[in-house]
C-alpha cells in the first residue's frame, strides 16, 4: 500500500507539470475531411517542384475554422502541411513571437517540427483547408508548450 501511495505521489508532479505546459486551442473547430494511405514511395522532380518521401506515407485533408478571438495553441507537425486561407484573416506566431498575417487566397507550407501559434484577431470567422502528409498512422498536430511568447 505504501509502495502504490509513494508511486501515484510521484507521478503528481509530472500530470501537473504536462497540464500546466498544455496550450490547448479555443474558438476553432477542424475537421478532417478525409485520410487516405499511400502504400508507395513518391518522386517528383519537376524544375519547380521537388518532392521525396522514403516509403509509404498518410494524406490528410483537414478545413479549420477560427471564429473571431479564436486560436490553435500552440502545435507542431510532424509532416508536411500545405495550407491555404478560403476566408478571414489569420495572424500566424512562430517561435520566434514573430507573426505573419494570411490573407483569403494566400498559401504556404507549414514548418516541420517548428512551434506556431494560430490566431483571429478579424470580426469575421476564418476558414483554412489544408493537406498534411505523414508517416503512416501518425497524428496530424501535436501539442507543444509556449516558448515564451506573449500573445494577446
């Protein structure tokens, strides 16, 4: 009994610790659209556009929407994410605190493995579609802590 006592009395710590890191999102909502399995290796070699994988990977298609004041937490990724904006506006947080304003119509790929921080700070919703291609069975987003960014 004091064995099990002393083990969950050690355990508190560390649950209070991953809670207290944790920057879960609020006001946005994703939904995934669709996951499919690519069983084969990809090249794709054109004079604009390079693309490798070493094995069979994941597609994940995925639309998000922040409503005005909403924002992910913070996240990263572990695979490729291609991203574009349908609607709204977006400020994007690196983790650097440095952000990046998308606009309805612009895109760009998301940085693997790299902190980022999504938020609306417009009056209207704003929606995103975006592509993510992983290692087979891999999750789309993994939570990860504030490096320290000031975020209103």
């Amino acid at each position: 009994m004091k064995l099990v006592l002393l083990l969950i009395l050690s355990a508190l710590p560390v649950v209070a610790v991953g809670v207290a890191v944790a920057t879960p999102g609020e006001g946005s909502v994703g939904t995934l659209l669709n996951r499919g399995a690519n069983p084969d290796e990809v090249k794709i070699h054109t004079d604009e556009i390079k693309f490798k994988t070493r094995g069979p990977t994941d597609t994940l298609v995925l639309t998000q929407t922040w409503q005005p004041g909403g924002h992910s937490g913070w996240h990263t990724h572990s695979g490729l994410v291609l991203f574009t904006l349908k609607s709204g506006t977006l400020s994007v947080f690196d983790e650097d605190c440095d952000a990046r304003v998308v606009t309805p119509g612009q895109a760009f790929v998301e940085p693997v493995g790299e902190p980022m921080e999504v938020k609306n700070y417009g009056t209207a919703p704003a929606v995103a579609y975006f592509a993510i291609v992983n290692a087979p069975g891999a999750p789309g987003r993994d939570d990860a802590p504030n490096p320290g960014c000031d975020i209103p």
